[in-house]
C-alpha cells in the first residue's frame, strides 16, 4: 500500500512541477512583450488567466500532497477521542490539557487528528507549517488564550510535540496559580 502512496505522491510531484513551469512561462508570456510572439491584448490576459489557474492548481495539489503525507504518518494506529488521547498518553493531572490541546490543534490543521501520538512532532510529522502557514502562531495564540498563559517566542521554539507544549502549559498554569 505504501509503495501506491509513493508513486501517487511522485506523479503528483510531476505534475505540480508541470504546473509551476506552465504558470510561470503564460504569465511571463502574458505580461512581456517578446518580439517573437505577437500578442494581442485580450491573448495577453488569456495567458495571465492560465497562468494563474495553473498555479492555483500547482498549491492545491501541494496541499493534497501534504495532508497524504500527515495522514500516511499516522496511519495504522487506533483512533481515540480527544478525552481517551489524553488519559492514554498523560498523568491524570496533564489527560485535560492535553485534550483541550489536541482540540485546538484540530481547529488549525484540515486533517484527522484521531489517531495523533502526543510524540508526534506537529511541524515534520504533522506538517503544521506545511498545511496552513499561519497555522503554528495561530495555535500558539490559542493556547495562550484558553489558557490564561503567555508562551514566549524562546518557548515556543522549543515545543516540537504536542507532549512538549502539555508539559508548557501545565507548568505555566502551575506557575500562574502559585
């Protein structure tokens, strides 16, 4: 099955590369005035508007790419709820927080979280970043806010898994209440 996946994701590849090289070549055809290709007007537009569906195309098929490849990574594990992911996973003093994590997380990123491992690392695994480029500082924002806590940008830096940003916020709302 694996072996499917990575002739998809290598097709894909291919043809978003095909995209880009498309869009690049109607829009520079579209808006140069190359000696070698008399170009009316509405041809000029013609190109801009292939151009730039070409490469509306080239991101989405990215995005496919990214959120197979996120799905791929957690494939093969039981699913669980957001409460059953946090008592599997952490002390009973972390299970809530974790849970609420998770949550939020799911709200930021378009895939299926069920079956997220809290050592997973939410950039390289989960491809946060890759998926929603705002999506990192957004969930961090979040968490602040439900939590009643500020995370440092130093802090944050270091958070690679879910388990590391539970560890975070239990501490600070330890760090808080005291």
């Amino acid at each position: 099955m694996r072996g499917v996946f990575n002739i998809k994701l290598a097709w894909r590849s291919l043809l978003q590369l095909i995209l880009i090289l498309a869009s690049a070549a109607a829009i520079i055809l579209g808006i140069s005035k190359l000696g070698f290709v008399p170009l009316s007007w509405p041809e000029r537009i013609g190109l801009l508007v292939v151009g730039v569906t070409a490469g509306v195309c080239a991101v989405r098929l990215a995005e496919v790419n990214e959120k197979e490849r996120a799905q791929r990574h957690m494939e093969g594990r039981e699913p669980l709820s957001d409460a059953d992911f946090g008592r599997q996973f952490f002390s009973p003093q972390q299970a809530e927080i974790a849970a609420k994590l998770r949550i939020i997380m799911a709200r930021h990123i378009p895939i299926d979280l069920s079956r997220l491992n809290p050592d997973d690392r939410i950039v390289e695994d989960i491809r946060m970043d890759a998926l929603d480029s705002m999506a990192t500082v957004e969930f961090i924002l979040e968490i602040e806010k439900e939590f009643g806590i500020s995370i440092p940008d130093t802090a944050a830096e270091t958070m690679r898994t879910l388990r590391d940003v539970a560890q975070f916020v239990s501490q600070a709302k330890k760090d808080t209440v005291a």
